[in-house]
C-alpha cells in the first residue's frame, strides 16, 4: 500500500503535508516548459476568435483544460452555438472520469472538499507525476495537490503572457506546438508501463483512438477508447494467474 492508502490527511503533521505539497509543486516544473508556450498559444488563438482577454482568462481559470479550451475557441470561432461548444467540450473532458477513477484509491481517506478540489485541478500531466509517486509508494494528497496547483498557477501566467504578447507569438499550427502536450503525457505515461496487462491496455485503447479518430465523428472515440480498454484490463485482471501478473 502507499502513503495515500495508509494515513488520513488530516492525521498527517502539518510539516509533512507542507513537504510533501512542495515536493509535488517542484516535481511537475519540468513540464512548465510546455504548458508555457502552450497557454501563451491559447490565449492567442482565443483572442483571435473573438473572445475578449477577460473572457481568455476567465476560461483558463475556470474550464483549466488546455484540449477542451482550444476546441472551445475553435467552435467558437467557427460560430457554434452554445450548446455545440458545452457538449463537445465535455465528451473530451469526460477522459478525466477515467484519470480521476484511477487516482481515487490512493486520496479515498482525504477530506471531501479536498478531493473535489483535487478533481477539479487533474489534469493528464499532473495525473501522470502524482501516479508515479504513488506506485513508488512515496505519494500522498498533499503532494497530488502540490503537482496540481503548480500546474494550475503556470497555466494562468502563460494566459497572461499570451494576452500581453498578442501577435508577437507564432500560429501553433505552423510549427506543431499543439503536439506539445500528448506527447509529454506519452513520455510520462510510457515508464509506468511495467506490467503485461498495462502494455496491453494502453495498446489497445491507443488503437481504438486512431480507428475511432478515423471513422467517428466528433471526439466520442477518446472516450470510447478508454472505456473500452478499460474493460479489457479489468475482465483480464480478474483470472487469478492475471492477477498475480498485473
């Protein structure tokens, strides 16, 4: 079991908690390095589609998902109706369910107001850092919130950057940069991969993605995908022999 299975929050010395949280804050910097350019890039693309830089930085703050945002400001400036936009930001969103399932097992002792601010702020990268730490054994909810909120704060200043540059930043299309965040999550996901089973689920439910991007419309294959190979996983799991491998 890990740390966040073992101790309740509130049983943990404040100290602790403050170290642990700092030790989260200071584990996801590295990934500063693309959500900078990336939330510079969207605040950008927002203001050329029409938004207001109020209404830019209200959606960082309040929405925090950098795929959904991008789509948003897509439909957006596409003339989408409200409804278009809410709905299919909210298919792609739906992918935290799964991240949030996930991490579930190791802040279940943890406050109810702190797992719904925890929810809140998962993202696929914080969710990456912080679960490395837990199956290390070394992780608890103070230092998943610690990953969160560096992650959430960093977001906000590249929006801010991003209203103040305006025109001086280059169109993310032209050089890729909209790579930049599916291929740090794969980087991170990738390690904690160690077991048959893993592999196995993130092959297949890589595999149904693309057939799913290929053939249906809208972005219901990123849930599909994950569902689906979801089930495998566990209905694979449930053979004790599997068991014993997974």
């Amino acid at each position: 079991m890990t740390t966040g299975e073992l101790q309740p929050t509130e049983q943990v010395a404040p100290a602790t908690r403050w170290k642990d949280f700092r030790a989260g804050f200071i584990a996801i910097m590295p990934i500063w390095l693309g959500s900078i350019p990336f939330g510079a890039i969207y605040a950008v693309s927002a203001l050329n589609a029409g938004l207001t830089p109020a209404q830019t930085l209200a959606m960082s703050l309040l929405v925090f998902g950098g795929a959904a945002q991008f789509t948003a400001v897509g439909l957006f400036a596409a003339g989408a109706t409200p409804l278009t936009i809410i709905i299919t930001t909210l298919i792609i969103n739906m992918r935290h369910m799964l991240l949030a399932a996930s991490i579930a097992p190791y802040i279940q002792r943890s406050a109810a107001w702190l797992k719904g601010v925890q929810a809140f702020f998962l993202t696929d990268e914080s969710y990456a850092v912080a679960l490395r730490r837990f199956l290390e054994g070394g992780g608890s909810p103070a230092y998943q919130l610690g990953v969160n909120i560096s992650l959430y704060l960093t977001w906000q200043w590249s929006t801010v950057a991003g209203i103040l540059l305006g025109s001086i930043i280059p169109d993310p299309a032209a050089y890729g940069l909209e790579l930049i965040f599916p291929l740090t999550f794969i980087g991170l996901i990738v390690p904690l991969l160690r077991k048959r089973t893993n592999v196995l689920v993130a092959a297949l439910s890589g595999a149904l993605a693309i057939i799913g991007a290929l053939t249906i419309p809208g972005s219901w294959y990123i849930l599909i995908a994950g569902i689906v190979a979801s089930g495998v996983g566990a209905w694979i799991t449930r053979s004790p022999a599997m068991k014993r491998e997974a």
